[in-house]
C-alpha cells in the first residue's frame, strides 16, 4: 500500500463500484460526500495487513514497556539471584496440593 490516496464522490460507489474497488485495490480510496472526506476504502487485504501491523507494534510497546521496568529494577537495585528465585519457585510448587 502506497501513501497514494484517490477522493471519489460518493455517488461512485453507486455508479462505477467496479473502478472504485480496483482503485482501493491499489490504494485507499477517500470517499467525500456533498465535497468533504467521509470514509476511506481500502482492500481487505490491506485492511488486515494493517491490523496485523498495529498488534504486532502493540505487541512490541508492551515488550519495551517490560524491557524499561527490567532496566529501572536494576539500577534500583530491585535484584534477586537466580538461585533464590529458582528455590522459591520450587518451594512454592511444593505448597501446592493436588
């Protein structure tokens, strides 16, 4: 997808859907109505790469959100030794009855 975007009234819709859909095949298509912008059209395809891009940089924020609190916990000194953690963990499947 390009950052080319076509305007179309939006009597075209209606009159000439065929080139309209092949244009928002190409790129988004700004539908106006009585000369303004009201909607965009663009392929599903595109519809979904886009959805697929905004959950993976959702995805990433939140690992770089974690990677910055790792970070602030050491230089704050918030540390354990992995032993430690490690036996508490096993200590506290130990609790657990089944």
């Amino acid at each position: 997808m390009s950052g080319e975007i076509s305007i179309r009234p939006s009597k075209d819709i209606r009159t000439n859907y065929a080139e309209v859909s092949a244009l928002a095949h190409k790129h988004p298509v700004a539908i106006t109505v009585n000369g303004r912008e009201d909607t965009v059209l663009l392929s599903h395809a595109d519809f979904l790469e886009q959805q697929r891009t905004i959950a993976e940089m959702r995805e990433r924020l939140a690992l770089y959100a974690h990677l910055a609190q790792s970070q602030d916990d050491i230089k704050l000194g918030r540390v354990q030794a992995m032993n430690a953690v490690i036996e508490d963990i096993y200590k506290d499947i130990d609790k657990i009855e089944l």
